[in-house]
C-alpha cells in the first residue's frame, strides 16, 4: 500500500536502559524514513553506548548488555546525524507518543539540540490498536499481518514489525466506524491520510507524554502536579515568574520546558 503523504514520515524504534524518560537512555535506536516523493524508504540502526547502568528488567526484554555497548559512539556522536535523517519529518512508531518521542527529546536537549515536535504530526500505531483491538504488538503483527514475530526487542526489527502492522491498519480499517466506549460513533477514524490518524492518536487531554500539563474541556492549560495543580498555567506564569524558573530548573521532561517556554513567550509579548 501506498501511504498518501504530502511530508516525509519516519517510523522509530528506541530500546533504553529503563523506563524513566527523563533519568534513562537510550541504547539502541532504529528509524525508516518513507520520502513523500515515493522514494525507496531509507534506513538507519544503530547501537548506543548510554553512559549510565542498563537495569536488569531492561537487558532482559532486549538482551542489550554493556559489553555489547563498549566501544559504540555515544548519543553525543549520533546526535547529528540522526537530527538530519529525520529533519522536518512527521514521526511514528508504537507507543512512541508516551516513550519514544519524549526519549529522543530528552537525548537531544542532553547534547543542546531542541527537538520540536509541535509542527511534525505524531502517529502512534499501538494508540490505534489499543483503540481497535487492544492487545500487544505481537498479536498486532500477527492479526494485521497474518505472520508470527520472532525476533521482538530488537529496535530495527520492531519498527520494520510496526510499518507492516500499520499498512495493516489502514487496509483492515478503512471505511469502518468507530463506537468509543461513550458510545458515540466515530465516522470511519483510520484512513489514509497523516493529519486524521495523528488526530486519532493523540490523547488531546494532556500537552505532553509525562501528563503534568492537563487541557480542560474549555482548552485552558492547567497544571497537573505540585502546588498550583489544576491552576492555569498561563495565570501562573503571569504572576509567580519564580514559578517558571523553578520549572526550567528541576526534572521535568525537555518537552514540558519547551511549553512552558512558549507560553511564556507569549505572555511577555503580550
């Protein structure tokens, strides 16, 4: 199948030393970029020398060991090349709204690069089978599919696994309606078309992956966590600049600086 894009899409896979966006790293990273001019895909996959401890719980889901990471370039010296792969592409991959897309911002803001995505659109090919059929990607690849993973956890051969698995998607429900689980009917919610499924695949309650900045139903932006939550953050910025500070200072994700930056742009233009 032919994806109808008028932007390039990459498709990305991290494997990391643990879970935490913020404190983990990545150790392995794998992208296919489809051109928008219907050019052969290109590829790129490489391990990462992360500089900090692998968990157990991690080597065990990817088998990723220091050793194997001891003489490989470190984020730092991939920095630049894997900017220039993905350049203004739009990106997608499974479960990469709330992991991978927030991890490789974290990696970029490490070595001074900030990473904006609010003008790339954000696919997440497990948002639409969780909503569809919720189960794993292995069960993905093998309804959409019809054939067996056997090589799972290995970066590049996940995000070849959610290329096909997306295809899938686009053909198994094209035309078909959606009725959400508050019963209202969605008109036939995957189709071909980047803007609908970054639409779809977004949760629009929440700005950023780590949930600390909530939207409410009127589209005021509200803080979700510490000593002002549930208070606009607009009200806030506008009042307690040492608030702002404070915000740029501690462990919150580069993704919630960057918002928390804009807005305050905004604010002082005003």
């Amino acid at each position: 199948m032919k994806l109808n894009l008028d932007r390039d899409i990459v498709f990305f896979d991290v494997e990391t030393t643990g879970l935490n966006v913020v404190r983990d790293r990545i150790v392995q990273i794998a992208l296919i970029k489809l051109p928008k001019n219907g050019q052969d895909p290109d590829e790129l996959s490489t391990l990462v020398n992360p500089g900090i401890p692998i968990s157990e719980e991690s080597m065990a889901i990817h088998g990723i060991t220091p050793k194997d990471l001891a003489n490989k370039p470190s984020f730092r010296q991939l920095a630049q090349k894997i900017w220039d792969f993905i350049g203004d592409a739009d990106l997608a991959g499974y479960n990469s709204n709330r992991f991978d897309v927030p991890m490789l911002m974290e990696e970029f803001s490490r070595v001074g690069l900030e990473f904006d995505i609010s003008k790339r659109r954000l696919i997440d090919v497990q948002r639409i089978f969780y909503k569809m059929e919720p189960r794993t990607l292995k069960a993905a690849y093998r309804l959409y599919c019809g054939k067996e993973m056997t090589d799972a956890h290995d970066a590049l051969a996940d995000v070849q696994a959610t290329l096909e698995v997306f295809k899938g998607q686009l053909r198994t429900y094209e035309g078909k309606d959606l009725l959400d689980e508050d019963g209202n009917l969605i008109p036939a919610p995957i189709k071909n078309d980047m803007q609908a499924l970054h639409d779809f695949t977004n949760d629009l309650n929440f700005l950023d992956a780590t949930q600390k900045l909530r939207v409410q139903l009127d589209g005021t932006v509200v803080f979700n966590f510490g000593k002002y939550n549930g208070q606009p953050v607009r009200d806030i910025l506008a009042k307690d600049k040492n608030y702002y500070f404070w915000i740029l200072e501690k462990e919150f994700s580069s993704q919630v600086k960057q918002i928390i930056k804009h807005m305050m742009k905004e604010i002082e233009r005003k």
